[in-house]
C-alpha cells in the first residue's frame, strides 16, 4: 500500500487549485463537495473554471505565489497542462509543507485523489495509487450498483437518533442494538422510503430493549472426580 486511505475535513479551509480548464473544472466539482473554501490560480477570463466557478470560488489571473501560503492551504491541487506553471505550483507546495495533489503527475503527488461514491454521509474511496484511474472508476460502478439507494437516509436516520438510543442503552448493549435496529424491519423501511413506519419500528424497539441476562453453566463431575469431566 503507497498511499494511506484517510477523509479529511476541508470545511471552510483554505484549498488551492491552479488551472483554467476541464482538469481543474473536475477537480473542483469534487472538492466543492467537502465545502471549502476554494482559491483557484491561473484563471484568465472567460475560461471554463471562470464560467462555472466564478462566483463560487475565489479567482485569480496570476500565478500561484509563495506569499499565498499565509493562508495556511490544506492542500494544493495542481490541475494545469501548462507545464511551466504546474512545476512552480507544485515546488511551491512542497517547499510550504502542503500536501499537494498533481493531475496525471503521481511522481509529484503528496496525496491522490480516488475515485469516489458519495451517499451523504457514505464516502467510499477507490484509489489505484494514480497508476491505473480507469480500473478505479470501474470498481466504483461495481460498487455503487451494490449499494441501496438509499443508504444515505438510514445513515441520516441512525445518526438523528444516536442520542435517544445513547440516553437508554448503556454503552455494551448499544453495539447490539445497532446491529439489530440495522438488520431489521426498522432499515428495511427506510431503505423503502416508509419513515413512518421506520419512525415506529424505531420507538417500539428502543422501548421495548432490554438488557441482555447472564447465563450460568453447571458443570457436573458426578462423585467428584476430576477425570470424569467431559
């Protein structure tokens, strides 16, 4: 494994992207998800990132300068085909100690961007380590064909009671709970789009828990002796 797999938090940080065309339109379509807040360098007017990104995204015609990296990036996405630029970006980057992601250049990667399934708060991430992205995308639709198409919903659903569920089952029970409540009826009819009957199924069975009771287990030696033991 080259690359460590991990989801990181670019709410409202600072991420850089250079590039004007389809590369960088791409790119920030994806990052744009993770709600950043998106500085995009190298965009002359009227280019595809200016028409799309605009108004969304912070747009400069100049380079990518060291001073930029006050702002403290979490990262720098170097999607350009202008060789010229893309090199400085990323010595750049590297020198500033940002993790850097370079389009169709895995030798200058930090990091790589994998192909994704986004289900809300369901992320899956595919990575070939930059070497092969067409077999990644390729998982992705195998995998995304798999997927209940609403597995988005019950994951908003469990995690819009996890406090409910946290004030009434102790904290060893509640793993068997989960796997219950999410093996069950209860899921099935969010899976199903029926949230009153899911709501039901849900305040039944919270009410209805109870800790699960020990067991004892008597085992018989007949007169005492320990060689008759089974």
């Amino acid at each position: 494994m080259r690359y460590f797999p991990a989801f990181l938090n670019f709410a409202e940080r600072p991420v850089f992207v250079v590039g004007s065309g389809e590369l960088a339109v791409r790119k920030l379509r994806l990052l744009a998800k993770a709600s950043p807040t998106l500085n995009v360098f190298s965009v002359p007017e009227g280019s595809l990132v200016d028409e799309e990104f605009g108004a969304r995204a912070v747009c400069l015609s100049r380079p990518l300068r060291r001073a930029d990296f006050d702002f403290r990036p979490a990262l720098v996405v170097v999607a350009t085909e202008d060789e010229q630029i893309a090199a400085e970006a990323i010595r750049l980057g590297k020198r500033a100690g940002v993790p850097v992601n370079a389009v169709d250049r895995p030798a200058d990667c930090d990091v790589v961007i994998p192909s994704i399934i986004d289900r809300g708060d369901v992320a899956i991430g595919i990575s070939t380590g930059g070497a092969a992205p067409v077999i990644g995308r390729r998982l992705r639709e195998r995998i995304e064909s798999l997927l209940p198409a609403r597995l988005a919903e019950l994951v908003a659903f469990t995690r819009e009671r996890r406090s409910r569920i946290a004030a009434r089952i102790p904290g060893e029970a509640r793993r068997r709970f989960y796997e219950d409540l999410l093996a069950g009826p209860v899921a099935e009819a969010v899976l199903d789009g029926d949230t009153v009957r899911a709501e039901t199924g849900f305040v039944e069975a919270l009410e209805n828990h109870t800790a699960p009771k020990g067991t004892i287990h008597i085992v018989g030696a007949g007169p005492g002796d320990s060689e008759l033991l089974t």
